[in-house]
C-alpha cells in the first residue's frame, strides 16, 4: 500500500517534538474554545485562525487538526452538561445525553462521547487516508467545467440542506456570493463593489467573514436575548464506563462511522443529517433495556451520533483535500487557511505538497489520541468552564474577534467592516438563515468565477461546454435535484 | 416591492405578525436590493474587450441576477406568512422578545472601539471594550470586571505583539511598553 508508506512519512513528521507540541496547543485550545457556550466547531476554528498568523505551514496545519477535532469534542461536552439546546451538530446528543447526566450518569455519557469519537475519528481518518489519493487520482482529470458543475453542487446542496427554507438557504448563498465579489477582479484587475473605499481593494479577509458573521453575530444576537437565570451545569467526576456500558456502546460507534463518514465527504452533507440519522436508528435498533431509557438517557443515543459527529468531520476533508471544496462552514475556514499559506487544496496538492498532506492526516490521528487522553480524565475541568459568566464570556468573544480583525492589517476599517458582517450575522440567526451557506459562498464563489471564465474560455463563449463532460452532467442534474427535491416534497405533503 | 412602511418602528416590532408587519421582511428586501445594487455597482466597470466576451462583469451580472430572483421568492415567501426559525443556542431565550436597547448599546461601544483603537492603542482600547461590553451585558461587580479587562487586555498583548509577533498599536502606552 503506497499510501500507507506516505501516512507512515507523515507520522515521522508530526511526531516531532515541536509538532507535537503544537498538536498539544491545537487540541487544548480547541477543547477550551469548543467547549465554550455558544460556540461551534466553525466559531473555534475561526476564532483562533490568528493564532497561527505567524507559525510555519506544516506546524500551522497541524496545530488546525487538533483545534478541528478538539472543537468538536468541546462541544459534545457542553452539550451534554448543559440543558440547553446548542447548535444542531450536537443537538442530537443533547437529545440523550442530557438526560443520561441528569440521572447521575454524566461520567457514562461523556465516556462513550470521547471513545465513540475517538474510535469514529481513528477510523474515518484511515478511510480518509485510503480514499483520499483515489479521489484525487480521478479529479486530476477534471476540466474547468467540471469543477464548476462541482461548486454549483455545494452551492445548491449546501443551501437546501442546511435550512428548512430553500429560499432562505439561497439568500445566504447569494450574501456570501456578493462579499466574495468585493474587490479586485482576479483576471483582469477591474475593482468591483468596493464604493470607492481603498481598503477593500483586496476583498474581505475571510477571517473578518468567518468571525463577523460567528462570533460578532452571535454576541449581538445573545445580547438581544440573553438568558439571565444562572447557567445550569450538571457536575461530574472523571468521565468513565462499565462494562455493560462498552457492551451497549461498540455497535452504535461503528454504524454511526458508517453514516458519518460518507455523509460528511458528499457535498452539502455535513454532520447535522448522520447525527440525526444514527440516532433514529439506534432507537428503532434498541431492545430491551435500552429501549424503555430511549427518551430518558439511553447510552446508545449518545454513542451512535457522537460517532457519527466525528466521522463526518473527517470526511468532510475528502472532498476539502481532494478537489478543494468546502462542504460544511468550518471546511471553508480551513480551506481559507490553506489559502493564507499560498496553498490551494486539490489533487496537484497531493502530488506538489506530500509532505504536508500526510503531515496533516498523520496528525489527526495523533491529536485524536491526545483528545482521549486529554477528555477522560479533564471532563470536571471542562465542566467548569462552563460557569464563566455570561457577561465576561461574550465580552471575552468580541475582544478576541476585534483581535483577529484588527491583527491582520492594524486597520480600523477592518473592525468596522467586522461590525456590519456581524449586524448581517446577527440578522441572519434572528430571521433563521443558515451561515454555513453564506461563508461557503464567500469562498467558493470566487473559485467558481475563475472556473466558469475558463470552460467558457475554452469553449469560445459556447455555453454548451459547461454540460459537455459526463462529470458536469451529472454534478448540475444533482444541483438541480438539490433545489427541487425539497419543492417537491412539500407540494406532497399538501 | 416593500413600501416605507418598513421604517415604521411599530412594523419593526418585535414578534413580527402577517405578511408587510413581519420585521424580517427588511431582510428579504435588503437580499433583493443587493442582487440590483450588484448590478448596477459593477456596471461602470469598463470591460477590457476581450475576444471572448467574458470580462470581470459577467459572474457579478449572473449573481445578481440569482440574488434578484432569490429576493423576488423570499419577498413573497414572508408576505404569504413565511417566517424562518430564531437559531438555537445555549446561552439564547427565544420566548423572550429581543432586547434592542442591548443591542444597540453594544454596537455603539464595538464601533467607538473601533475609531479609537488607533490612537488608544490595543490594551487601553481593548480593556475599554471588555470592560463596556461586560458591564453591558450585565456584569455586576465592576471592580472585578475591569481586573479582567485590564488582565485580559495585557496578556493578549504579551501573547500577540512578544510571543506570536503580531503588531498591535500602543498608543496611549506607546512609550511605557
């Protein structure tokens, strides 16, 4: 297996001192900010994007995979100690495993979370590993066309996913579009929607996106509706499980790997729909003991989605690493990322940066393992965090945004301009747009115009070649499907 | 097309209502208004004629289009009744009506922080905005707020401008660190 003799490469790599280091920070910074109220994986790996400003490519990368992973079990986390519903990721397991804490049993609850994502996590990194090359073996062979067919998919599936209201999902699409357009034309060097303000020349850092429309969002949309009751934490000791516990838990981690991971690698999957299947399938599995606890804290209910959780954020780097497309919000942030570095995802990485590649995947195994290590025995201390007092908690938000605007340029343009995307954030909670369109848009939006520019290049102005290509047919009948699916299902239901 | 009534205050209150009361119909306007101002904004840029016809117009023509197409549905969608649903979040009550008053005192410390960081310089800048921003949302010991402010401010600058080489203005502080 040649691909395996890479991973082995890369884990020399990220098995350095300094590396490891760095996946140490990753993972603790990213469990710290994850477990947070009111932030997502997205808003933590936004958020500390600054940190990493100024650290090498290959130890910035590696750094990421521990916050990617640690965002995600932080969040598991609050989300089974706090009654509260959360972001929709995570809702599901606070389905059960809010329950599962109240009845005393916290320590089970955020045991078969940490093993279940670490087991979901190891696995579908392995997966990763293996398909990864293949994928990007058969995208080197992608035209232009192709790969716009393939952004129109995100688009379209992302936005009638992601919202109840397809209209609602376009229009975020459409806000994310137009902020992508802000700025100079790549091609020709043509200013464009910049109203005459120097400072927009070069577009809107999607770090001032990423955190306007997250963090500063989600502070003006706290502040506007703030619970003002004492958070209600459940205590907890050491995270562990008994035998019975493992016995319920090995079969629901693996069928929630088995959804997570193919959900996450399709376009517009995300992990909202693998969590909310592998728990409606471990209820209708359950028998028994598990059946009567179903609704009153069943392990099964918290094993099977956090599983799938995890595996979903691996696979959502299929698609990330092989073709360069951003399935999920906190995917277009890494890509972003990636993009900071001078580096563009895609099958020529894989072939121009190998090292860096198998660096990152080796590195997801190595800060999953940490996240195990470091979850079990911490959970009181996580626990704690979640008594930071509100109004300290979202002070502390917008002063670390106003950081990450501001540290890019020192200029306070910037921070106004973090202040409207954050008035747009704010709006968009309120009124129910999903974001995850909005900062896919953004960035893919431009990817998608150079694309589109160059079939049609090749094609001498003939629109025809955008549906020449096998590939491209059948990429757009599925955009198509993507927004007319959801229109049929409703005229059905009427 | 939406009418002025939308900058009536009582059609902006809060809990919405049928069709033109619903406050999120600023929102569908201001996505059909951005699809035309897309338009029209990227008319003036000049086209280098190129052969092929395709110059830095075309993809902001076909956004816009979309957008105006979007907003059309969305306009129509919420004067039917639609209405999306308040996101979720753990620190968020969504029986309760907004707090507008909040968010407004909030904007107005972020964007006097804004214009001021310059000359203030991030510690005194950034202790300032913790120390508004906690007291806003309703900190209630002061004392200890602005020891965090002031804790906060200082060590986000050690990390930042020492240990990560970031440059951060220090304005008032220029000289002392």
């Amino acid at each position: 297996m040649d691909s395996l003799g890479l991973l082995l490469d890369g884990f020399t790599a990220a098995l350095t001192p300094v590396n490891l280091l760095y996946a140490l920070i990753g993972v603790t910074l990213g469990t710290f900010v994850g477990v947070l109220p009111g932030i997502g994986p997205a808003m933590t790996v936004a958020l500390l994007l600054p940190v990493t400003f100024n650290v090498p490519p290959a130890s910035a990368f590696i750094m990421f995979a521990g916050i990617y992973y640690g965002g995600m079990y932080g969040g598991s986390t609050t989300s089974i100690l706090l009654n509260t519903p959360g972001e929709s990721a995570s809702m599901i397991t606070a389905l059960e495993g809010n329950k599962m804490a109240r009845r005393g049993r916290a320590a089970q609850a955020l045991a078969t979370a940490a093993i279940g994502s670490f087991i979901a996590g190891t696995i579908a990194t392995l997966l990763l590993a293996l398909a990864a090359p293949v994928i990007a073996e058969v995208a080197i062979s992608f035209g232009p066309a192709d790969y716009f067919a393939l952004a129109v998919l995100a688009f379209t599936a992302v936005s009638s996913v992601l919202s109840r209201s397809v209209v609602r999902g376009l229009a975020s699409l459409g806000l994310g579009l137009v902020i992508g357009l802000i700025g100079i034309d790549q091609q020709t060097g043509q200013a464009r929607l910049t109203l005459g303000i120097p400072q927009l020349l070069d577009g809107i850092d999607v770090v001032i996106v990423a955190v306007g429309l997250f963090a500063v969002g989600e502070v003006l949309y706290v502040a506007s509706r703030l619970r003002h009751d004492s958070p209600d934490v459940v205590p907890v000791g050491r995270a562990f499980m008994d035998r019975s516990d493992w016995g319920r838990s090995w079969r629901p981690w693996l069928r929630g790997t088995a959804l997570g991971f193919p959900f996450g690698a399709l376009p517009g999957g995300g992990a909202e729909i693998p969590t909310f299947l592998s728990y409606t399938l471990e209820r209708r599995l359950a028998r028994g003991r598990a059946r009567e606890e179903f609704g009153k804290g069943a392990i099964e209910g918290v094993a099977g989605p956090e599983a799938a959780n995890n595996a979903a954020a691996a696979g959502t780097l299929v698609p990330l690493l092989t073709l360069g497309l951003p399935t999920s919000a906190t995917a277009a942030i890494l890509l972003a990322a990636f993009q900071q570095y001078g580096l563009q995802p895609g099958p020529q990485l894989f072939d121009h940066n190998p090292d860096l590649v198998w660096g990152l995947l080796a590195s997801l195994f190595v800060g999953n393992a940490m996240l195990l290590v470091l979850n079990l025995p911490l959970a009181p201390a996580w626990a704690r965090v979640l008594h930071i007092p509100r109004p300290y908690l979202y002070a502390g938000i917008v002063t670390f945004a106003a950081l990450g605007a501001y540290a890019l340029s020192a200029s306070w343009v910037d921070l106004i301009v973090l202040y409207i995307l954050g008035l747009l954030g704010y709006a968009m909670r309120r009124f129910g747009l999903p974001i995850a369109p909005a900062v896919i848009g953004m960035i893919l939006g431009p990817m998608a115009e150079i694309q589109l520019r160059r079939a049609l290049a090749i094609g001498a102005g003939d629109v025809t070649v955008l549906v020449s290509s096998p590939v491209a047919i059948v990429f757009l009948s599925l955009s198509l499907l993507a927004l007319v699916l959801p229109l049929v299902r409703r005229l059905v239901r009427r | 097309m939406p009418d002025r009534e939308l900058n009536d205050p009582q059609a902006r209150r809060e809990g919405g209502g049928p069709g033109w009361r619903n406050p999120e119909l600023v929102l569908a306007a201001a996505v059909l208004g951005l699809g035309a101002f897309v338009i029209i904004g990227t008319a003036g840029v000049t086209t280098a004629s190129s052969a092929l016809g395709l110059g830095p117009r075309f993809f902001p023509f076909l956004v816009g289009g979309a957008m105006i197409a979007v907003g059309v549905c969305y306009v129509i969608d919420v004067l039917r009744g639609g209405h999306g649903d308040p996101e979720q979040s753990e620190d968020i009550d969504t029986r309760t009506p907004a707090d507008l008053r909040t968010v407004a005192i909030v904007s107005a410390i972020f964007l006097g922080f804004a214009v001021t960081v310059d000359v203030l310089g991030w510690i005194t800048g950034s202790a300032l905005l913790f120390f508004g921003l906690a007291v806003t949302l309703g900190a209630r010991r002061r004392i200890r707020a602005a020891a965090i402010a002031i804790a906060l401010a200082v060590g986000t600058h050690l990390l930042f401008v020492e240990g990560l080489g970031v440059t951060l203005p220090g304005g008032l502080l220029a000289g002392v660190i």
